[in-house]
C-alpha cells in the first residue's frame, strides 16, 4: 500500500479445507483473518465472511487513526498539541485510552523502567538502517533527557505531557488490535448465532479463538531453518534411496490464545563488531545488550504475547530467564 | 539460523544468578509477570469477554502429527532397471520436542540388470540366476540379465527427544527385507548445542546386519560361473561412525563439516555378477568363458563432507562437497547444489509459498583396485581345473571409474495449514570410463554404454 488517501479495500478468498481467508494493509502490515466457514449452502456465507473482515478491518484502522504517531489527526496528536498549546495543562482522555496508559505504567513499574511509552523521541538521534553510523554520544544524552515516564502526568484521566516529551503506543497498538479484532467478532458471532473458529494475524502478532471445529489446532509456521539435513550414504549411488518428502519447519499448533513476536531483523546498528539492537534502554538512551534478535511468546492475549516478549528483549542477556520464569511457551532466537 | 523452541525451559533455579540480578520484580517469582499482565489486559479488553482467554493457551505443548507419502519412479534407459517406491511415514510430536517416527517404504524392481559379461560380437547365451532357465544377449550387446525383479518391504522406527536444554538424543531402528536379501539395523546419535546453539556437534553410531541368500545358492566366488553354489546364504555385518560440526558463521550463514568411518566384514559379492574370461588376442570368449566374481570381505570407507548453506532475503543456496575412498581403492569426489528460489509469500499464519528448487549434483569415482572390464586368458586368468585366477574381481559398473551427472528441480506447494505437495523430476546420466587396451572384436564394440535415468516423485505432507 502506498501513502495514498483511501486505503486499499480488505480483500476476501476462499481457500481449501473450508476456510475464508480475509486480508487487508494496516499499522504498515500485511494483516490477515481466516474464519471457518459456517452454514449451508457454502456461497451464503460469503456476504457474512465479508461483513466480519469488514468489523476486522474497520477496527484495526480505527486504533491505527486513533493512536498514529505519524497523522495529525490521530487522539495521541490531540494530547501533543495540548500540552504544547498551554504547558502544564492536563488533558482529559477518554475510557479506552486511559486503559492503555494504565497498562503502560504498569509495564514501566514491572519492568524496572525498561519499558517506556515516552522514549520513541530517542528514534530522532538513532537511525537503525543497518549502517555503523551511532549518534553522537552528547545527541544520546540529549535526546534521553526527554524520556522518562515519571516526569509523565498521569492521574487518571488526566494527562499531562511536559514540553518536548512524547507519547508512542507503538509497542502496544498491533497487539491490541488483534485482542480487539477477537473480541468484536466473538461478540458478533454470538449475536448472530454463527460462532466460528477465527484466526486474526496483524503482521506475525496472533490470537485465535479456539481450535478449529474438527478440535485441530490452527498451525502456525515459524521462520524457516536452514542446516542439518540429513545426508545420503556417500558411497551409494543407488538412486532409490529413501524418499525425504520436506515437512515445513518450526510449526507452531495453536489451539486457542495469541503468539506475539518482538525482534529487531534488519533493524540494527552494527560498528566495530558490535551489533547495536534498534531496542533501546530508555534509561540509557543507548542500545539494549545482549537482546535476542527474537522473541516469540504464547499467552492467552496478544497484548500480553505481545508485552512479555518486549519486556524479555528489553532484558537483554536475561531474557530467556524472564521467559522461564512465566511458566508459558515462548521461542528465543539469538 | 533457527527459531529454537525451549518449552522445557529450565527452572527458575537454573537462572538464579541472571534473575536476582534483574531489576524486574516481576521475574522472582514464577509466573508473577504473567499474572500481573494478565489481569491488567483482562481490564483493558472488557472483563467477561475475555475471561476465557485466561486459561493457560494449549499452544505449542500441543502433541502434533505429521504425515508425509511420496511416490517415487526410477526408470533406466534401455529397458533396463525400473524401481517403483512408495513411501508412508507418520511423526508424532508430543510437543514437547520429542518425536517418534515410523516410515513404511515398499520397493518394486523390474527390469534388467547387467551381469558383468562384456559384449560379443556375436549372440552369448547364459543360465539365468535361478537355474531355471537361460536368456540370450544379441551380438554387440551388453548382457543383461532379464530376470532382474525384486519386491522390498523396509520399516524405519525412531525416536528423538532432547536431553536437557542443549542436547537431543535420537535412536531408530529399521529392518528390510527382499526374497534374496534381509536386514537389520540399529543406530543412535547424539548431538550437543554449544554458544547459544551457534556451535553443535554430534556423534553418531550405526551397525547393520545383512543376511544374502541368493536364488540358487551362494555362488563359488572365483568359480566357474554357473557350476554350482558353495552354501545357501551369507551374511556381512556393517558398522559406521559419524562426526559432525555445525557452526553458525552468520544470521544468514551456516556451515557443516562431518566424518564418517565405515568398516564392512563378510560377504561383499554381487551373486548375480560374472566376469567373461576372453582371448588376448581376438577378444572372443574363450576357456573357462565365464566366472563368478569375488570381492575382499571386507571394506573400510571414509568421507569427508563440508556444507554450506546461505540463506538470502528469502532464498536458500545450499552448496556441499564430499570426498570419499576406501580401501578397495576407489575414491571420490561429489559437487552438490541447490537453489530453493521462494516464488512468494502465503502470508504470516501459515507456511512460506511456492518455491522451485534446481538441483545440479556432479560426482566422479575412480575405480576398485580389482575392477575388470573382463579377465584375459593365459594373463591373470588360467582357464582349467589347476588354472588360476586372481583373488579378487569384479566387473560390476558401479565399481568402475565413472561420472555421474544429476539435474533435477523440486517443486514445493504449500495449500496452507502445513500441508504441502512436492514434485521432483531428475535425470541421471552416468558416463563410464572406456577400459583401455580392448583386444581383438571387443575393440570395435560399445563396452560400458552410458546409462540415463529418469527418477520422478511426487509427495504430500501434511500435519492432523
């Protein structure tokens, strides 16, 4: 999709083994629900396929318009122009918003400070373009004076943002969306009396709502690994050697909760040896060391998929400690 | 580079030093940031309605089942050797990493099969393995026995389970079985996780025993060809060891090196193979006219293999080299590279997309220190009851100094859910070295024909 002024539509197909396969642009990712399909004849569902995707789609542009850092008439550009028309000046936010920023303080107690909704100003000194060029050390310290979220005013439901300081819900909003996407269309579905296994995927962060109605699991393919195949006899030239049909690597079955995947592919710095990870420490200003290049989490929501795989980045060296200490399904790669 | 999954993560304990010296309250005790986030989420996405994603999500720990079937043709140029394969396997993963496989494989051979005779220019007529009968090879021919058919029935159990965090053990056992021929094997390795799974190496261990009981006997190896059989079977027993390290050179770079040592005793002969004894000078045969070949019992092999493999932005390049030899004198050399070209995405909830893989192998042998096109007359081969023979010779092409050239392409379609259909179509051609110094007729006639193959399979996979 290209910055164009009407986003593209959501699009719908069928595919094998009684599924619809929705998918649409948003929040800069390919995203993407597949729904079992419900009723008979087959062709009647499709207009009610439609209008679900449809719910879906709406509802991941609606939280992306809402908490866009990059539009100016997104609800978190409201609460920047506020603070910056009469400084010190609380903003009211409303319900939903105030939910978020709960849950934000929260991470940031949990998490010693590493988690921080206000240091997305630090991306104006760090370009992480795979390049060796690191900001200078005093641009760093600069930049990191602007962050910190108990120089935040939050009482809720007011908020207050002191001058130069800025909010981003980037590291929530995907996550979010998916858990809400669920919920819209487990309401729906219940509204309608045509409850059906879904499966909601925005850019590799998933929940789905339970197993598929056979009871399978849905499967989830995870990057694939390369090396240790297994090799042929080497003095054998007999050609009928036994058939290796290739099975798809690293599948997940998921039978109901969400998986959420931080990581920093191809978003680094690397100089001197020194791979610089675009996971900044906002207590630093500068990169978070020893972080895994991924982490994947399996939880009941996606938001928390989503939150305990941040925070475990965050962690760097400690990350898989923090995992095994959750007691949940979770993938380090390093 | 692999997304390593830890599901038996280890206890809390295990980290103690890492996790007292984290800042993060939450991580002392177990679960306490799960729990916290959790409740938190519940509020923020409406209570009730999410209640029941609390439950603790029946994600990876799920046991999974994995089928595979493929059907495999191989068919020779010249009406020769045609194999049908088809091939079951099911794997059962208990989502704990531990997976338990069982693979049925049904082999169907017909066709014919060199004897090991060389062509004449004029008709040559032989008594089938059987004794039942005889079949006649035209002039100019390579002889081929006609009688070749063979139905195999093998079956492949194994099981692989991690020991630990960064060590998996794996042991299976198979056994085959032909009219002719049986089979038992067992085998075990072990493989260790080193620097964060950068580094592995692993060790492993195999042993075979085969039990030959040829139609008709075991043949007097050396003896006149179809003059009787000594005792009614044999066996050989094969053991092999194996070496490998695996290191990650970078996120996109992995490079493997193994050693394999293999040592063979017992009972090494084709029984179905024969040399022509022919005259020096007119290349006709001649004394004894044909005998049964015979090969040392014993043979030890080493190879030596390194593999790379370079994964692209999303293609994979997979380059390999292998060098063999043994003690029977023959060594090699194989060059083996595939492409895995990704032909686009399915999107993230499933697996990758279509993909064509070309694959290009090329291998060249030279050939065992007793290989013989035939045996020369009142040379090294003394027709008569007090004649003589050298002690050990084959002519059996696949001992001969050779070329073997492989082009294939694999084609990979994924319909979604894991399940996937694979194509792959080869062609084989193998060019074998003209024996040099041909006496007589045999000069003018094609000793070592080239031989073409074509191998086509078609498999399908899927999870349930």
């Amino acid at each position: 999709m290209t910055a164009a002024a009407q986003p593209a539509a959501a699009l719908l197909q069928p595919l094998p083994g009684g599924l619809w396969r929705g998918s649409f642009e948003a929040m800069a990712s390919p995203c993407e629900l597949l729904m079992e399909r419900a009723g008979e004849p087959a062709d009647d569902d499709e207009g009610e396929a439609r209008r679900l995707l449809q719910i879906a789609c709406d509802e991941v542009r609606r939280i992306e318009r809402k908490y866009s850092r990059y539009r100016s008439d997104s609800e978190l550009a409201r609460w920047h122009r506020a603070a910056a028309g009469q400084p010190g000046q609380p903003v009211q936010v409303d319900e939903e918003s105030a939910g978020l920023l709960d849950l934000a303080a929260l991470c940031h107690q949990l998490s010693g400070g590493r988690f921080d909704i206000s240091s997305g100003v630090l991306r104006e000194v760090w370009r992480f373009d795979g390049s060796d060029r690191l900001p200078p050390p005093d641009a760093v310290a600069r930049a990191a004076e602007r962050v910190g979220w108990p120089r935040i005013g939050w009482q809720r439901p007011q908020l207050t943002i002191p001058p130069g300081m800025e909010l981003d819900l980037g590291g929530l909003g995907k996550e979010y969306a998916a858990d809400r996407v669920l919920t819209l269309l487990r309401a729906e579905g219940q509204r309608t009396g045509r409850d059906r296994p879904l499966l909601i995927n925005l850019g590799g962060d998933l929940v789905a709502s339970g197993p598929r109605s056979d009871g399978s699991p849905w499967y989830v393919g995870i990057e694939q690994p390369i090396g240790q195949t297994p090799q042929a006899d080497p003095g054998s030239t007999h050609p009928t050697q036994p058939a290796q049909p290739t099975a798809p690597a690293g599948l997940i079955a998921l039978k109901s909760g969400a998986l959420a995947t931080s990581g920093d592919a191809r978003r680094f710095l690397l100089r001197d040896g020194v791979r610089y990870s675009h996971l900044l420490d906002p207590r630093t200003g500068w990169p978070v060391q020893g972080a895994p290049r991924s982490v994947t989490v399996a939880a009941p929501t996606c938001t928390e998929a989503g939150l305990l795989s941040t925070l475990a980045m965050l962690q760097g060296e400690g990350a898989e400690a923090l995992l095994a200490a959750q007691g949940l399904p979770h993938w380090v790669l390093r | 580079m692999q997304l390593t999954p830890d599901l038996n993560a280890p206890t809390p304990a295990a980290f103690s030093t890492s996790a007292t010296s984290s800042s993060l309250p939450g991580s002392n005790g177990t679960g306490a940031l799960h729990l916290a986030l959790a409740a938190a989420v519940t509020g923020l996405l409406g209570g009730a309605a999410q209640a029941e994603g609390l439950k603790v999500p029946a994600a990876a720990p799920a046991a999974t089942w994995q089928a595979d079937a493929a059907v495999l043709l191989y068919r020779e140029g010249d009406g020769r050797v045609t194999a049908l394969e088809p091939v079951i396997s099911l794997r059962r993963n208990d989502g704990n990493d531990r997976t338990t496989g069982l693979r049925l494989t049904l082999d169907t051979l017909t066709g014919a099969s060199p004897n090991g005779a060389v062509a004449q220019p004029t008709a040559q007529t032989f008594t089938s393995p059987s004794g039942k009968g005889t079949y006649t090879t035209a002039a100019g021919r390579t002889p081929l026995n006609s009688e070749f058919r063979d139905t195999r029935i093998a079956l492949l159990a194994s099981h692989e389970r991690p020991l630990g965090t960064d060590q998996r053990g794996s042991f299976s056992a198979n056994v085959s079985a032909e009219h002719d021929f049986a089979s038992v094997g067992l085998s075990g390795s072990w493989t260790r996780d080193f620097d964060n799974k950068n580094r592995t190496l692993s060790l492993g261990l195999s042993t075979e025993f085969d039990r030959i009981n040829p139609e008709g006997g075991v043949p007097v190896e050396r003896g006149v060809a179809f003059a009787g059989t000594s005792k009614s079977s044999d066996s050989r027993y094969v053991v092999d060891l194996l070496a490998g390290f695996t290191q990650v050179m970078s996120r996109r770079w992995i490079t493997q090196v193994s050693y394999n040592l293999g040592r063979g005793s017992g009972y090494h002969s084709d029984p179905y193979k024969i040399l022509s004894v022919v005259d020096g000078s007119t290349g006709l045969v001649t004394g004894d006219r044909y005998v049964n070949e015979s090969r040392p019992r014993s043979r030890t092999r080493h190879s030596l293999n390194v593999q790379s493999k370079w994964h692209l932005t999303q293609d994979v390049v997979d380059l390999s080299y292998r060098y063999y030899r043994d003690d029977w004198g023959i060594s090699a050399h194989t060059l083996d590279g595939r492409y895995r070209w990704e032909l686009g995405s399915h999107g993230g909830s499933g697996d990758g997309g279509p993909y064509i893989e070309p694959h290009l192998r090329w291998y060249r042998q030279s050939a065992a220190d007793f290989y013989r096109t035939w045996l020369t007359e009142g040379g090294e081969y003394v027709s008569g009851a007090a004649g003589r023979s050298p002690a050990y010779a084959s002519a059996d092409t696949r001992l001969a100094a050779f070329t073997g050239q492989t082009l294939g392409v694999k084609l990979g379609l994924p319909t979604g859910q894991g399940r996937e259909w694979t194509l792959r179509v080869e062609t084989y051609r193998q060019k074998i070295d003209q024996p040099a110094n041909a006496p007589g007729a045999l000069r003018s006639l094609d000793l070592t024909p080239d031989l073409k193959a074509f191998t086509l399979m078609v498999g399908y996979s899927r999870p349930f």
